[in-house]
C-alpha cells in the first residue's frame, strides 16, 4: 500500500509521541480546517494500521 506525505507524516508524529489527533491534524497542515483534518488524520491512523 502507497502512503502519501500526510500519512507519513502523521506516522513520523505518533511515533514521537503526540497522541492529540487535533495536534497531528495542526502540525500535518490541516490547521485551517480543524473539523476536516481531525477526520483525515484518523483516516490516516486507519490507514497505517495504528487506530481501528
């Protein structure tokens, strides 16, 4: 399976330790649009396996 930047980024940041998704989401570049990137970072999570 692929990833893209986000998803390795957001794997890159779990790693480190944040466990905040509205953080990840922050740090990732959703900023902006909070609602959407929180939903996008968890997709992520799903993604590289981390989160169900």
């Amino acid at each position: 399976m692929a990833l893209n930047q986000k998803d390795l980024r957001i794997k890159k940041l779990w790693e480190k330790g944040i466990r905040s998704i509205g953080e990840i989401a922050r740090k990732v570049g959703y900023g902006g649009a909070m609602e959407e990137g929180v939903r996008r970072v968890e997709e992520g999570l799903k993604r590289l396996g981390i989160k169900k």
